[in-house]
C-alpha cells in the first residue's frame, strides 16, 4: 500500500460523507424540477423520519420547502401535501 498523507477519514466520516453524496444526488433533479415550477414546495418519501426543511436550489438560487415523509406515511400523500401547502405559505 502507498503512503498516505493527512488523516485518514473513520469509517463514520465516510458513511456521513457517502450519505451526503447520495443525498445531493437524488436532489438534484429535484431542484432541477423547483427551479421550472411555480411553487415552492417539494415532497421526498423515503426511508428517514418526517421532516419540513427550507432549502435553496443551487443554480436558480429559489428558496423552497422540503417535505421529507416516510415510506410508512405514502398512504397519506394528499394529507400532508395539504399540511405542507397550509402550514409553509
């Protein structure tokens, strides 16, 4: 093996960064599709825990809400579409 210079990452270090990666990959059509619409608000369903962020899109610089929701709660699309549209106006 070659020599290494600096300090090597943990293996938590390169989970979060590998997480981070992925993250901004899957969002990037995303704020692709934010930055041609009319409205702010956009929804994830994925495997994480419900949360509403406020994100800008990285080229056209719009501001928008970000509805992460569960995979368990998809049945409930409308509902918290509704919830999101309400509450972050």
């Amino acid at each position: 093996m070659g020599v290494q210079s600096g300090a090597q990452a943990s293996a938590g270090e390169r989970r979060q960064a590998s997480r981070e990666n992925k993250v901004e990959g899957k969002l990037k059509s995303l704020h692709q599709f934010i930055d041609l619409t009319d409205h702010p608000y956009a929804v994830r369903i994925y495997g994480g825990e419900f949360s509403v962020e406020q994100h800008l899109t990285p080229i056209g610089k719009k501001p928008y809400w970000l509805m992460n929701l569960p995979y368990y709660l998809g049945t409930k699309l409308p509902a918290y579409v509704a919830f999101l549209v309400d509450q972050y106006r």
